[in-house]
C-alpha cells in the first residue's frame, strides 16, 4: 500500500510528464504575421518613445502590449532568443499559480515538528496543484498557438493574466504585512494593476469591474480607502486603453463594428458553446469531483463567495471575452481572448465547486471519494485522459508525422529564397504543425503578412538563425 505522500508524489510526476511536450515545443516555435510587422517597426532606427506612440496613437492604446511588442525578439535576428522568450512565459504560469495558491490557501502542518525549528518553505499542496491547472489551461486552451507559441499573443495575452496574478498576490501579501513591508507590497500592488490593464481591452473592462464591485460589497471599514484607490487606479489605466487615439484609428478597419444587437446574440450563443465545451470535458468533470468531495479540506485565507455570485462572475468574464471584440469589431477573431478568459474560469470554477459543496454539505455525502487511493486513481484518470486529447493530442500526431522538424526546415527554406529574391511572391509554408496554427503568407504581394515579412528582411538586414 503506498503512503499519502508517495501517491502525491506520482500525480506531481505524472502532470509534470504531461508539461514536458509543451515545454520541449518551445523551441520549435517560429514567429510568424506579426512578429515580422513588429520585428520591422522595432528595428527601425528612431527613439523607443517615438516607436511606443507610433503603436498607441495610430493602432491601440494597449500601453503595456505597446513596450513589450517594442522589445521584439526578432530584432537580435535570433530565433533561439524568440524561442527561449516562449519558455519563459510558459513556465512563469505554473510557478505563478504555486505562489497565487500558497498566497491564498492556508496550509497546516500535522507537526510543528516537521518544520525543523524554521518556517517551511514550500507548500506541496500548492506544489501538486500548480502543473495540473497549468496542464489543463494548456490542453483545452482554444488556440494555443497565438497564446503561448506566438511572442505577440504572450505580449497581449498571456503575460497580461501572469501579471494580474502577480497583482493580487502582492495585495494579499498587503493585508498581512506591517510597517514598510506593507507599503512596499501596496506600491507593487499598485504598479502591477497599471501594467496589468495595459495589456488588452478585456482586462481593462473586467479589473476596474472587479474592484468596484468589492468596493460596494466586500470591503471592510480598514480597507475601504485602499480600494477606493484601486479602483481609482484602475479606472484612470483603463482610460487611457480605451480612449488612445490608437482605438479611433483601428475601429474604423472594421466596418461591422458596434452591431449591438449582432454582439450581444453571438456573444451569448459563444459564451454557451465554451462554458459547454469547458465543463462538460471529462477529464474536468472528474476532477470537479474530487474538489466537491473534499471542499472540507480547501481552507482559504480570505471568505469564499456565495455560488451563485462566483456562477454569475464566470458567465460575466466568459461573455466579456466575446462581446469586446465583437462590438468592436464584428468578429470574435482568432480566439485571442476566449484564452485569456478560460485562465480565470479555471480559478473560478474551483472557487465555485467549494462553494457549492460547502453549502450544501456535498463533501459529507460523498465519503466515497474521500479516500487517498481514490482521489489518486480519480485524478491520475483525469490527467492520463488530457494527454490524450486536446493541444496535447495534436503534440503526438506533430511528433507522428515529424511536422516539426520538417516545418523548421521549410521556415529556413523560405527564408532563403525570399533573401535571394526579395520582389517575388512569398508562398506559404506547405507544412505546419497541427498545434502551430499560424497565420501565414498568400503569395499576395499586398496581403498584410507578405507585406511585414518582406519589410522585415529587406529593411532590417536581418537573416534569421
């Protein structure tokens, strides 16, 4: 019979097994649309202010999207520093969700003993948790290229959820601290909310919503000033996203925008079609049940919402994930911000199966699953099953018909003839891997992504290697 501790052990392997093949994918990611526009307006020999406005007054006012994107790895010329910029991303996420789970999960030791005169550093819980979010944020995310395979995706997505995570584990680490260690985690609260906002427009709307909401409902007397500044904050950056010269300049490309009517009856039928597609997945059915089995254990430092606020939280953020881009645009696009929603439906949906069995005492009629052995098979089914499915899936039929490697060659391939004849069409990639959905070239010498690629190597000098 294996102990507690050794069956914990083996799940903890077992995600981190299941992490490998997006780790090692890392370095066959190749920039592609975007990248190429960027890494050709950031290489271009004026000021990094001049570059900065030229994106927030002509394109959009997402101000933190706007410097990174001005930082591109494409002007070193080295695809191996685009690549190792992939890695970091993808491996700031898990490590994120350990300190954000330790930050708000209080974990008791059975022995003072155990903690050999000083305090213990890592929380295993938190420790076993972290890979198996991050391994099912990364299996079912909705397009896994353009949001982490893609260095501009990272740039307005990705990095914008692992900052907002980092906002909030600095404020929670505020309401215990004292003296200057308060006011140097209240100062970097506040910074990260600034740079969190300025990633997209769906961060913009949902965090000034997030703090006036717990301005009205859940704070206290003690701490109602600092979230009235917060708010305020949050208010001001938000501002400056959505009312950027950049945004009258860009709405006007997309002639369908403000349908409201259209907006609201695709955003709906899209937020059905996810919330479907995402809760109704096996895998996460059986480890919903795990967590509604043993709610009892979960003590979190601060109070868990009424259910059915947190249900209507979760309908809220996956709707404001359709509905921006829709009104704005018309199109929902590549699915850009459906992944940037599922990351906070994963945290919301575990805080509403607490919830939920909490109230009704759901852990009290579900003994069965109580059990360590049990919980083990249940979770280790769970995960074995994401492995097969999903982006994970299309990893192995990649590694079946060795698309990557052929696809590094064909990238290296084309480069090669666009340098030796730089006025004729670019044609497409004839093999890209299944889980790179990239947008690529047309052999149109006006179609956006030839135009950025060309520009990119005839006006930089650049050969990527």
């Amino acid at each position: 019979m294996f102990s507690k501790k050794q069956l914990q052990t083996s799940l903890l392997l077992l995600s981190l097994a299941g992490l490998l093949p997006f780790v090692i994918i890392c370095f066959y990611a190749l920039p592609f649309a975007d990248d190429f526009c960027f890494g050709w307006t950031a290489s271009e020999k004026i000021s990094f202010t001049q570059k900065f406005l030229n994106q927030y007054l002509y394109w959009n006012g997402r101000y933190t999207a706007d410097t990174l994107v001005n930082f591109h790895p494409l002007v070193t010329g080295k695809v191996l520093v685009y690549q190792f910029c992939i890695l970091i991303s993808l491996l700031a996420t898990p490590v994120t969700f350990y300190f954000l789970l330790d930050s708000v999960v209080l974990n008791h030791q059975s022995s003072p003993a155990k903690e050999s005169g000083m305090k213990q550093i890592f929380s295993f819980k938190s420790l076993l948790v972290s890979p198996l979010i991050t391994l099912f944020y990364l299996i079912y995310q909705p397009n896994i290229t353009e949001g982490i395979y893609w260095f501009i995706g990272i740039s307005n997505y990705h990095l914008g959820n692992i900052c907002l995570l980092l906002h909030f584990i600095f404020l929670l680490k505020s309401f215990s601290a004292n003296g200057k260690s308060k006011i140097v985690f209240q100062t970097f609260t506040c910074f990260l909310l600034v740079v969190s906002i300025g990633f997209n427009e769906i961060g913009a709307l949902l965090i000034p919503a997030f703090y006036f909401s717990v301005l009205v409902f859940r704070s206290k007397t003690e701490s109602r000033k600092f979230f009235a500044g917060l708010f305020f904050i949050a208010i001001v950056s938000s501002a400056f996203v959505f009312f950027s010269p950049g945004n009258f300049v860009r709405v006007n490309v997309f002639p369908e925008r403000y349908n409201l009517f259209h907006s609201l009856l695709y955003s709906t039928a899209q937020t059905l079609r996810f919330l479907s597609k995402w809760i109704f997945n096996l895998p996460l059915i059986l480890l919903s049940l795990v967590v509604l089995a043993n709610a009892d254990k979960v003590k979190l430092k601060l109070p868990v919402l009424d259910f059915r606020v947190l249900a209507i939280t979760l309908l809220f953020i996956v709707f404001s994930g359709s509905f921006i881009p829709y009104f704005a645009t018309g199109i929902l696009g590549q699915h850009r911000t459906i992944n940037y929603v599922f990351f906070y439906f994963i945290l919301i949906w575990s805080l509403l199966l607490i919830s939920f069995s909490q109230k009704y005492l759901l852990y009290e009629k579900s003994k069965w699953l109580k059990q360590e052995n049990r919980i083990f098979a249940t979770v280790a089914i769970s995960v074995l099953l994401m492995m097969f499915s999903g982006n994970s899936l299309k990893i192995l039929r990649d590694y079946k018909a060795d698309n990557f490697k052929n696809y590094t060659t064909a990238f290296f391939e084309r480069q090669k003839t666009i340098l030796e004849n730089p006025h004729a069409p670019i044609a497409p990639l004839k093999i890209v891997p299944y889980v790179f959905a990239v947008t690529d070239t047309e052999s149109d010498t006006a179609f956006w992504v030839d135009k950025c690629m060309k520009k990119y190597y005839t006006e930089t000098g650049n050969e990527l290697k």
